[in-house]
C-alpha cells in the first residue's frame, strides 16, 4: 500500500503469529464463541486465525473495503474449507448497518481484530473519505459539540459502534488498540454504563509486531446484559497470568491504579475544601523565536538569529520543561519578554517605560498577531497569559508536564528577578527558601509517587495535568509525613485557615 493510503487506511497488517497469539489468550479466557466477526479483516490474519482456534463455531462474518485486502482474505479463508457459515463482504464500515448485521447471529459473539491506527484530525487533514459522519458519540459538550471538530481516534469510534451494536447480546469484542485509545473507550462504556462484565488490557511491543513507537495493546471485553464491572486489569501480552495493575472507573474519573488509589485515597484534596496551594501554569505565548532570548557572553540573541538590545524591565530569567526534566538545575540561560503582570492588562505602557523593547515588539508585530490560538483575540496588543503574582514570587516549586516522571524542583531567583517558566510547567508560588525546600521535600517524597501513580497514565502525550496535581491535598501530605506543625510555622496563614476550617465543620455538625 502506498505512503498516503497506508495512513489514511490507518493500516498495519496484523503479522499471522500475533494474530495466532491473540486468539490463544482469548481462548484462554474462557471465550468459545458461535460467531465470530472481523469488522475490518484486512488481508484476513485474524479471520484465519480465530477459524483455526474455534473450528465449531457456526458462523463468520468479515468485512474489508480495500479491494486487495479483501480478495486475499477472500482467498484464505475459503482455502479453510470452513463449515461454519461464512458471510464475506467488500463494504465501508462506516456505512455499515452493524446492529442488523449483528442482530441474527447466534451468541455468544467474538468481534475481533485491528482497526486503524490514525485519528479523524488527520485524515481529515487529507480530505480523506474514510470517516464517519460527524456524531457527537463522545457526549462532548459546548462548541466541540455543535461543530462537531473534537479530535478522536478511528480506532476509538468503531469499538464504540460496536459496543453499542451489541446491546443485550452476549460478546465479547478483543481488538488491538493504542493504549490511550483503550482507555477511551472503557472510560465511555464506564461512564455511559453499557454492559461489561469483565475487561482486561495485554500490553504489546508494537516496534516488534509493527514497526512503530507507539504504546498498544489488545483490550478485551466481555458483555453480558446486566453487567456492570468497572474495573480493567492490565497484563503483558507475553505474561498474561501475571498481573501489573487494575485500572478502574471512580467519581467520573479514570483510575490509573486501584491499588495505590485505595491505599492513599486519604489524601485527596476534598472537593468543598479550598485548596491550600494552588497549581499554576507557565507562562503561555506562543512565539518563542520573538519572546525567548538567549543569552551569548554579554548578548541577547532571539530565535531568528537576531541580536536583540532592550530594557531589562519587562525580561525575566526563565525555565523551560526540559530545563525542570534534568536531574540538576543550572542557572538560566535564556530570558522570556514578559509584557503583562496580569492578564487583560493594558501593554500600552510599555512604550512609555521601556521603548526600546516595544520598538522591537512592534517590528515583530506580524508574527505576534499571527499567533493562532483565539485566547489572544481582542486582547491588549503583544498579550501573554498564565500571569499573575504567583508567576513573580521570588521561590517557586515547579514540575514539568511533559516527562514521564514526577520530579519536583525548587525554582528561585536569578540575577534579582524571579525566574519565569514556560506553558509546559506547573507551579506552586512559594514566599521563601525553606517553604519551597520543604514543599519539594514532600511533593518528591516516594509516598506522593504512589498518590499520583493512581491517577498518572505514563504513555499520555502530557502524562502530568493540574487535575491530577489539584487531587492531592498538600497539608493532608504534610500532615501524613508529620511536617505540618514545620509548614505552619512558615505560613502562619495556612494554620489560620486550617483553624477556621474546622471551626466552621464542628460549627455545622453541631
């Protein structure tokens, strides 16, 4: 297949001997299905393969839209001389009537294979036609919803279809699915309590069997009307006996350890409590060639390649994820243009205080005001977000986003002025030395670790959000750790609104 179609078909062929090693594992399980239906077969490797393994089933249907595909399916699968009854058809899935198709066949029912690996954005990217009409199946709200433009995995929508289609049926559905996208759909059969009874999640090398960096696996659930299990273990492919962890659907979230969750639940931040610190984020702008300097012996130089000579006045030593990611900090090379203290704020008064930095703001005005994302419409010229008197406090404690790894770090001042950190970061904003070195002992602490690890899937394009970060309440830890009287006595603020909390809860059980 060529380049263009590969990636608009999302097609990786499923190797024969993977195929075989799937439709052992689900035998394994218990499965021994009457049907047996492969929604998008391919060159037929899972057909073939689950007719090998459940020769008495009565009935196999397959559908395929490449026409090659579908004649080399067409091909082995007859060679079988099966008994059972076969249903082969060159069709678009997405045009399928599959709960017609599904209504007759006699159960229990295996739906199984390797749909396609890419996402509606990109085809659409392409002006591909192998999509399917814009639904909102992910119950998404707002403008995502109107518009119908919410990104989601091919992959994602078809499982769904499918889950949907067998209502009331007895099934089970194993297909090959990236991991992320595995975890979307249990998440939706979770969250709108469609029947699964028992689901499982086998970890694979996917450079191995496909050739591609990608995290995968094959996820297995079984439906049973009335059903209603809301957990999902998590095994390797090639250790399926041995079990890694339970994932598991709690107060609308997805759980990414049950264990560790149950074992330091204790911790969470309680939804009516107002949270001691709050996470903040980096300092969003979204033209780093113009609004990031680096500094070369006594220099500026911008990402153009530029020689940039302004004022110090709005330019702030900065961090960047990456910088956060290594194992020491090193004092900071590069310099952000910081053009509001707080957001809305006029810019205007640049020009009065520091005229040399709005003369080289205005020169590279066209590519400031080509920045894309709608949050800088009908702002202040040359606006920035993700500012306030947190982003200027002389400590910080400070993670990045994008590592898959928790490590915080104690983030001060350079050269008289706070640092600054970028969009990738988050942030608790500190008053003095030792309330961050004591915050960064706790938060690096190996009992944080297992607090977030019930919450933190590693293989996410952005592992760490300021959701998982606001679950964990920061005096409840301290007190766990038995620093609290020590953080008190650094933020006598903090133990004054401790005090009125309780004051306030005795006062209502009263």
């Amino acid at each position: 297949m060529k380049p263009r179609q590969k990636t608009e078909f999302g097609d990786f062929q499923t190797p024969d001997a993977l195929a075989a090693q799937v439709v052992r594992i689900v035998h394994a399980m218990g499965v021994n299905p009457a049907s047996i239906v492969e929604p998008t077969c391919g060159a037929g490797s899972f057909v073939e393969a689950a007719i090998k393994q459940f020769p008495l089933a009565e009935a196999v249907f397959a559908l395929e839209l490449n026409p090659r595909y579908f004649h080399e399916a067409d091909r082995r699968i007859r060679a079988l001389q099966v008994k059972a009854k076969l249903d082969l058809r060159r069709a678009d899935f997405f045009k399928f009537d599959w709960p017609a198709a599904l209504a007759g066949m006699p159960e229990p029912i295996l739906v199984i294979g390797n749909p396609p690996w890419v996402t509606a954005s990109e085809l659409g990217a392409m002006q591909s036609e192998n999509l399917p009409g814009k639904t909102n199946f992910q119950k998404r709200r707002g403008l995502d919803a109107v518009t119908g433009k919410s990104n989601f995995d091919i992959a994602e929508w078809m499982f769904i279809r499918l889950l949907e289609s067998l209502k009331g049926r007895r099934a089970t559905l194993a297909m090959l699915l990236k991991t992320a996208v595995a975890r979307k759909v249990l998440f939706h059969a979770w969250k709108t309590d469609l029947s699964v009874a028992n689901a499982r999640i086998l970890t694979i090398d996917a450079g191995k069997h496909f050739g591609v960096a990608a995290d995968a696996c094959l996820l297995v659930c079984d439906l049973r009307p009335g059903a209603s299990v809301k957990d999902c273990t998590v095994f390797d492919l090639e250790h399926p006996g041995d079990v890694q962890r339970v994932i598991t659907y709690h107060d609308g979230l997805l759980l990414a350890d049950k264990s560790a969750f149950e074992q330091f639940r204790h911790l969470q931040q309680e939804p009516a409590k107002k949270p001691a610190y709050r996470w903040r984020s980096g300092i969003k702008h979204d033209c780093a060639p113009v609004m990031e300097l680096h500094r070369v012996g006594q220099g500026l130089w911008n990402g153009l390649g530029e020689a940039v000579s302004i004022e110090p006045d709005f330019l702030y030593p900065m961090l960047k994820g990456s910088d956060l990611a290594r194992d020491g900090l090193t004092p900071p090379s590069r310099f952000m243009i910081v053009t509001q203290q707080e957001p809305g704020q006029d810019t205007g008064q640049i020009a009065r205080i520091a005229p040399q930095t709005w003369e080289y703001l205005s020169n590279h005005a066209g590519m400031l005001d080509a920045r894309a994302s709608s949050i800088y419409r009908k702002r202040p010229k040359f606006s920035v977000f993700g500012v306030g008197p947190y982003t200027f406090a002389p400590w910080k404690v400070a993670i990045c986003a994008m590592y898959k790894r928790f490590s915080f770090k104690e983030v001060g001042s350079y050269e008289h002025k706070p640092i600054v950190l970028d969009d990738t970061c988050y942030h608790f904003p500190c008053q003095t030395q030792a309330e961050a070195e004591l915050l960064g002992g706790i938060l690096n602490h190996d009992v944080t670790r297992e607090f977030f690890g019930a919450f933190v899937f590693w293989d996410a394009k952005r592992p760490i959000t300021v959701d998982i970060l606001a679950r964990l309440d920061v005096t409840a830890l301290a007190a766990e750790l038995r620093v609290r009287d020590r953080l008190f006595s650094l933020r006598p603020d903090l133990a004054d609104k401790a005090t009125r909390a309780r004051v306030v809860q005795t006062s209502l059980h009263f």
